[in-house]
C-alpha cells in the first residue's frame, strides 16, 4: 500500500465553556483527511491490528456500540480515520493520567472535513495530545514505527507542567462535587471557588482565611514554639544558636541526643535528628545554617513522626512516616543499595502522582551525614547484614487517621488555633499515635502553613482521606454554592438591549451588577469599557470580580461557537430568535437545526432552580423547553397563541402584551405589569433608537426575564419607567 498524506489540521479552537457539544471545555479540531477520505479503516490493510497493537486499552472504548470493545468493532467494521484520531488523543490523555471520556467527531458540508473535539480540562495538555495523537495514527496507518511510551510521557510532562497539582486538584474536584465552580487565576494552583462577591480562593491548601500574619509564625519555628508552649502545648525543649560551639553548649544543657534543625525551614531540609557526639552536632550545625537565618538544637523527641491536617479547627487525617533502611549484602555501595532496595519501590517516583519520593543521598545532606555518622559513605559497601539508616524523616505517607487519640486531636487543632492557620499541617513525634503525647513524651515539633495534601490522598499505605472535601466544607457552608444570580440572554436581535434592561430592574433591585454586552462592559450604572463587550473574556472578567453580586451577559450564536459560554450553569437562560444563519458561515452552520444545537446551550446550563425564558412566537423555540432543568417562562406580543395558551392551562407562567402593557400570567391568573408603549416612545425620540433594535417583543423579554429573577412586577414598572435609553458614560 502506498503512503498515505497526512491529515491535515485546519483548525484548532479550544471551546472553554459550555458549547454545543458538552457541558465542559473541548478542543475542537478541523480535519481534512485528504485522500484517506476514501479508505476507512477496513480498507487500509494491517491497520487495526498495528493500532491496537500500540494502544491496547482501546479495547475498552465503548463508543457508539454501548459496550466495551465497541470501538474495536467499529475499526473493524469500517470508520474514519477522524473518528479514530479522537479516540487515539483520548486514550493518550487516560495513558497520560488525564482520564477522558467525552469526544465526538462530525462530519461537515465538505467532503473529507470534519469537526472532531474531545474533552480538554487544559487547552496545553489537549493540544499536546492531539499532536502526539495524530503522529500516532499517521504511524500506524503508513506502517511506520513509533514510540507510544515516548509520546505519553511527553503528554504527562505537559500535564506536569502545565494543569493543577494534585493538592488542588482534589479541592477543585470536591468543590464540582459540590456543584461549586471555579477559574483557574493563574498558570500554578492559584483557583477561585464560586464567582463574584460570593468566591473564595485558594493556593494549594492555602486559602483567603489563611492569615498572613498567622503564615509568617509558623515560618519562624522558635516563635511557634515559645506561642505553642505558652498555651500547654508540648513541644521539646530548645535554644536558638549563633555558632557550632554554642550549639555543642546547648546541646549538654538540653541533654543528649538532641535535633539541630533551620528556624525558618521546610520540608525537612537540613534536619538532622538523634545527635549524640560533638562532632556531629558541629557538623549539623553547618548543614543547618545553609538552610536558614537561625539555628535551633532542641530535644530529640523518640518516636515516629507523623503529619496530622488541621481543616477549621478539625484533624480531618493523619500519616506516620516510617525510617528508611537498606541491608548490606557485601557487594553493592549503599548508592547502589539505595536504587536496588528503596528506589526500586513503585510507590516511589519523581512527580506528585507517587506517594514516595525517590531517594537521592547526593541532593541531601542529612542523608550523608547520617551516613559518615555510621562510618560510611556513598560509595562504601556495608557487609552482609548490615542494616544502614539512609533517611530519618521524609517519608510520612503511611494513613493512620483512625487512630489518633481524641485527646492528640484536640492539642494538634489547638496548636493550629494558637498559630491562627485555618490549614495547617501539625508534625507530631510519638511512639503510638493512639495514645496522649503526655503519657509518652511525645510532642508537637513543626507547624506548617500551606500543607501538602498527597501524603493523605494518596498514601503508600492505608486509606485514602476526603481532605479536599474537608477544605470545601470548611469555606461554604452545606447550602452554599459560591453562585452569584447567572443572566445569559442568546440571540441575534436587540439582546444587547435586554441585557441593559435586565441589568437596571436587578440594579433597582439591590444588586451590585455587571454587565457585558454590545453596548460595552458595566459596573452598575457606570460603563467601564466602551468596546463591544458580549465576548468571553469580557464576560469572564465579571465572574472573577469581588464586587458584584449579579451578572448579566449577552450572548451570541458565534460567541457560543467560537469560545463556549463564559459560566457553566446560569440562573435565567434567555433566548429570543432562531436569526443570524448568515453571518454563521465560518462554523459551517448552514440550517435551522444546526442553529438550534448552538442556541440551546444556552437553556441547557439552567440551574434547576432557574428558569428559561423563551420567545414562543418562534416556533423552533418551543422544542428547547424540554431540554430546561429548571422552569420555563413565554413571552410574545400576542397572548392568544396557541402555544402560550397551552403553557399557561398547564400552570406555566408568561407575559405578552395586552393594551400597551405587559401582562405576568401564571395559569389563569393575570397581573398587569409595565407599561410597554411608554418606554418604546421615549426609546424613539432617542439617539439610542438607531442601534436599539427595541420592539415590544424585546420589552417583553426583559420583562420576563426580571420576573424570573423574582423581582416584583410593581419594580419592573418602575424600572421600565426610569430606563435611560442612551449611554452618558
């Protein structure tokens, strides 16, 4: 067979909110397939063996078919080679570590180009998937070699590099449990929770609770524990050190063994336990003061050490650490013994994602010291049964949370109190956990802001914690989602106005809102950007802003293709039209029934609690009201339609115009509402008039949609009485 061209990639668009095709962020993906167009995957000989040959795990892709081996049977069968790109990139993503399971490929009005997409929680890590993804195929399809190890971990140093550590990861993921949202702020582990004056952020396990002040004291560790022991908190006794000499002094006062460790250091570096001999003691004193601005020689505490969060006030999990030996065997050097008998564990690795650090005595001192204190060194060989300590402290990852004493968790979160950490991770160090630290001299040596939280959700032994679950807890209470009331009105007629309208009777109402339409980007009354705002950037910036309580975004046909919405539920979902076909050609959306999978994303992210708001004098519309979680409310100039009148007999509410003036329907009942034909006089003796696009069926709108947002009809009158048609600002 002869080689075939490439397929070419026309188009990379990564959708970052919802979108037609799913709730959460894609990439999509524009293929022209060129001549292999002609040749599904029956037709290109060797093909599904070479490809699941490279991928085994394909075999688990259910696909169309419902069932696992679905997709397999579909290679065989016969399918295009686009629709096997997208599960190519989605099994490189499950290889990788970033489980997928959503894609889709679609085939558009020209021959041989389709739209593939697949789901990409990080635009960087999709990208590198698809590039990886589609080298792969051209592979097997041409019969040439690739190394599928190779590629997967290229996707994993993206996802390395580029999304969320593990710590955050499990917060955000327990705040989508929680139905919270979120926004990445930055390129690292900066998250908001929830949007506008309701959000919370964090850093890690640091949060906007965490207090500056309180984060400082426990970077000075003789001020923790001169705070700590003023409060009854055991801790072991210590002096702060200038010099080797007085380190030696101090540790004769204190009483052999002692710890000489960093006042202001972290992550046990330059911590050196058990010294017992002048010359260790100097020598410690030397790897310490690289470490940080002060020495302390302290107590040493006998025992293991242990890591115990602090969430709120509560120990939501506890980890024992365990001592890392190696056992001669009269040939190897401890480096080597170190790969052959501790590296070698799978539990041990270089990134977050292993529970256990890979051991590297050349990168740690303590290790070396410790060594040359056992009259070794990295290159010596230990004889037959020689056990050899390599490391004291750093690998706490062993969960005994069941078994801390309720009195250890009482002085651990008082420890946390007395610091003021709202997180903290508590180092304890005690013979059994399940006992009080007084009864064994057991004490508390460390407190840390900002802890890591892999050791509980991922430990080398034992159950995994719901710490990021914790932390959710701990800054929503049970009934709180960190939503602020979503405005999203869709549509190619006079949505720009709506959006203006709906955005004073909320601002009437007491609301702090923001606004992104044509008209510009609003705070309040007050227009903060003149351009064109009904963009997803602009929209975005109002979610992230600490001062509104309220959002109102216009929405386009082409914004919702081009980027997704900018919120993934709303409160109102408005639409008024099925228009604008035309200026729709770049995204190939040719027909009604393309348009209608683009306008309903927007009814699809209403809240349950919420409401649609629909315009029933488009028949197409009518078929979205289905698809809504939550309520939905008609609107038309004409209150004897058909379809109006079949919502109300079933109790529905909606407006129409009788009279001049809106009237708000729910069931048989009927309220009059604003005085329509006021307004539309004061809009048409108005500069504004020429791009308002304002009729009585975009008054009604607004109309309905203020009413789903639960403000009075008596409000909504006022507010269509004092709008101000033109923009001062």
């Amino acid at each position: 067979m002869s080689k075939k061209e490439d397929i070419k990639l026309q188009r990379i668009n990564y959708l970052r909110g919802p979108n037609m095709w799913t709730y959460r962020p894609v990439l999509e993906v524009w293929l022209d397939l060129g001549e292999l167009e002609d040749y599904p995957s029956n037709l290109l000989p060797g093909f599904t063996e070479r490809l699941t040959q490279a991928l085994p795990a394909l075999i688990e892709h259910h696909c169309g078919v419902g069932e696992r081996g679905g997709f397999l049977q579909r290679l065989v069968e016969g399918t295009w080679c686009g629709h096997v790109l997208e599960h190519v990139v989605i099994e490189l993503l499950n290889l990788a570590g970033m489980p997928t399971g959503f894609g889709q490929t679609r085939s558009t009005s020209q021959r041989g180009v389709y739209r593939m997409v697949f789901r990409a929680r990080d635009e960087q890590v999709a990208r590198s998937a698809l590039a990886e993804g589609h080298a792969l195929l051209m592979a097997a399809i041409n019969d040439e070699a690739f190394d599928v190890a190779a590629a997967v971990a290229r996707v994993r140093d993206k996802l390395d590099d580029c999304y969320l550590g593990p710590s955050t990861a499990a917060i955000v993921a327990a705040a989508t449990d929680r139905r919270i949202p979120h926004i990445r702020l930055n390129d690292g582990n900066l998250v908001q929770l929830g949007h506008g004056a309701r959000q919370r952020r964090i850093w890690t396990a640091e949060t906007d609770m965490t207090s500056a002040i309180a984060e400082g004291i426990a970077g000075d560790k003789d001020l923790t524990k001169t705070l700590l022991k003023s409060c009854g908190v055991p801790v072991p006794a210590g002096v702060a050190v200038k010099t080797a000499e007085a380190a030696w002094e101090a540790a004769v006062d204190l009483g052999l063994p002692v710890v000489v460790k960093p006042s202001d250091g972290n992550h046990g570096r330059g911590v050196t336990l058990d010294l017992k001999k002048r010359e260790d003691v100097y020598a410690a004193f030397k790897l310490a003061e690289e470490h940080g601005s002060e020495v302390l020689v302290e107590s040493y505490i006998p025992g293991n050490e242990h890591r115990l969060l602090v969430v709120g006030g509560k120990v939501v999990a506890a980890a024992r650490g365990d001592i890392a030996f190696v056992m001669g065997d009269g040939s190897q050097t401890v480096g080597q013994l170190i790969d052959s008998q501790i590296n070698t564990d799978p539990r041990r690795g270089l990134t977050e994602e292993f529970p256990l650090n890979r051991i590297n005595p050349l990168e740690d001192a303590v290790i070396l010291l410790d060594l040359e204190r056992q009259g070794l060194k990295i290159d010596s060989v230990p004889e037959t049964g020689r056990q050899v300590l390599i490391q004291r402290n750093g690998n706490v990852a062993i969960d005994c949370t069941d078994l801390v004493h309720p009195e250890v968790a009482h002085t651990v979160a008082l420890a946390a109190r007395v610091i003021g950490l709202d997180i903290a991770g508590i180092d304890v160090v005690a013979q059994d956990i399940s006992r009080p630290l007084q009864e064994q001299g057991g004490a508390i040596v460390e407190v840390n802001a900002g802890p890591g939280l892999l050791m509980h959700l991922k430990p080398a032994e034992g159950m995994p914690q719901p710490v990021g679950q914790a932390i959710i807890d701990h800054l929503f209470a049970d009934d709180e989602t960190g939503r602020i009331p979503v405005v999203g009105i869709a549509g190619s007629r006079g949505t720009h106005t709506i959006s203006r309208l709906v955005a004073w009777l909320l601002h009437l109402n007491g609301r702090h809102v923001g606004l992104a339409c044509r008209d510009g980007l609003f705070l309040g009354t007050r227009r903060v950007e003149r351009k064109n705002s009904a963009r997803w950037d602009a929209s975005h910036r109002l979610l992230m802003n600490r001062g509104v309580d309220a959002v109102v975004i216009e929405n386009s046909a082409e914004s919702v293709l081009r980027d997704g919405l900018a919120y993934d539920r709303c409160h109102v979902g408005v639409v008024t039209d099925m228009g604008g076909i035309d200026a729709l050609g770049d995204f190939d959306v040719q027909n009604e029934d393309q348009l209608f999978k683009v306008m309903r994303t927007q009814i699809d992210v209403v809240l349950s609690e919420g409401a649609a708001v629909l315009n029933a004098a488009e028949p197409r519309l009518l078929d979205i009201i289905e698809l809504c979680d939550g309520e939905v409310i008609l609107y038309a100039e004409d209150g004897q339609l058909p379809a109006l009148q079949e919502h109300r007999a079933k109790g529905g509410r909606a407006v129409f115009l009788q009279g001049g003036a809106a009237m708000l329907a729910q069931g048989q009942s009927e309220t009059l509402g604003a005085n329509v034909d006021a307004l539309l006089r004061r809009f048409a003796a108005s500069p504004a008039a020429a791009t308002a696009e304002l009729d009585s069926s975009v008054v009604l709108a607004a109309v309905a949609t203020g009413w789903a947002m639960n403000i009075s009809p008596e409000l909504i009158s006022a507010g269509l009485d004092t709008f101000v048609p033109d923009l001062h600002a």
